[in-house]
C-alpha cells in the first residue's frame, strides 16, 4: 500500500491589528505578526484603518477594504516585505 504525505500550507483563521502590528492566527496553531511599517499603504493606515483587517480566499489572503490592499498569507509568512525595517536611533 503506497501513502503519501501532503502537506497542507497553515492559512489564516483569525487576523487583528494592535499598536501597529497585524498578528495571525493560523491553522496550524502559530501565531505571527508583523508590522504594519514594513509595506507602503499599511504605513500610511491609521490605527482604525489597521483593525479593518479581514481575512479572504479561505484565509489565503488579507484585506484592507477602506485602504483597497490585498496581502497573501504566503507572503506574509515569507518576509515579502516592500520597506526595510525603519532604522532605530542609537
């Protein structure tokens, strides 16, 4: 009898903003955030545009609708960020 393994890819199941952070919660029990900062339109969000946040394509994909920006749950996972880490101050 042959078996094989497939891997399912975590999607997200529950996504929320705080203090610029978005965090996910995914299938497969992690939870993962990142900052808003690190792509160009979430930069530019307000904190009550930031919690706007919704989960879309089976939890494949985040959504801003009011900032009209779609993120993949892939990419996000990956480090696809658009803008380097803001340098700190010393």
């Amino acid at each position: 009898m042959n078996t094989t393994d497939i891997e399912i890819e975590p999607v997200a199941i529950k996504a929320w903003a705080e203090k610029r952070m978005i965090y996910l919660e995914l299938t497969d029990g992690r939870i993962i955030g990142f900052p808003a900062d690190r792509y160009r339109i979430l930069s530019q969000a307000s904190e009550n545009q930031l919690q706007q946040v919704q989960i879309e394509v089976d939890g494949y994909a985040l959504r801003w609708e009011e900032l009209d920006e779609d993120l993949t749950v892939a990419g996000v996972m990956a480090g696809r960020f658009q803008l380097p880490l803001p340098s700190r101050a010393a």
